[in-house]
C-alpha cells in the first residue's frame, strides 16, 4: 500500500541520515518538527512525517515548555499518551 504516511521520533542529529536512508527507499520526508525543551535550548529531537508521495516540505519547531510550564502545542499534540497534564 502506498498511500499513508509514517512518522518517525528521532534523535535531532540523525536529520541528514534519515533523509538519505528515506530517498534511497523511494520515500519522501514531507514534514520535520524540530523539538526543544525551552526557548533556549536546540533542537534535541525530530519528528518526521513522510510517504511515497512527494509533498512540498513543512518544517517547523514545537517547544516542550516555556517558564515551566508546558506549551500548549505540546499538550495538543501529546495529551492522549501523556499522564501528567
């Protein structure tokens, strides 16, 4: 079947090697969210979204917490796998 997606939870540093492995498999990553603790930090993960079908690439940077407190963009994505919020 050729018609889904896959995601894949990645360490950050890991981008340039998943975006080869995917091309040589006939895959197309077609979103990647840079993950960050705080504002302050770097990007520690990604998350990849691909398929067989080539879309144009989004790219965009999800913050976990900021003063503390989690985003609620973390809380969206998470709150069904999460116990804490």
């Amino acid at each position: 079947m050729q018609d889904g997606d896959f995601y894949l939870l990645l360490p950050a540093k890991r981008i340039d090697e998943i975006e080869k492995i995917t091309e040589a498999q006939g895959l197309y990553i077609n979103e990647i969210i840079f993950v960050h603790q705080t504002e302050k930090h770097k990007p520690f993960r990604i998350i990849v979204r691909g398929s067989f079908k080539k879309e144009n690439k989004q790219i965009r940077e999800l913050t976990i917490k900021v003063n503390n407190v989690y985003t609620p963009d973390f809380i969206k994505l998470l709150k069904d796998y999460y116990l804490n919020f």
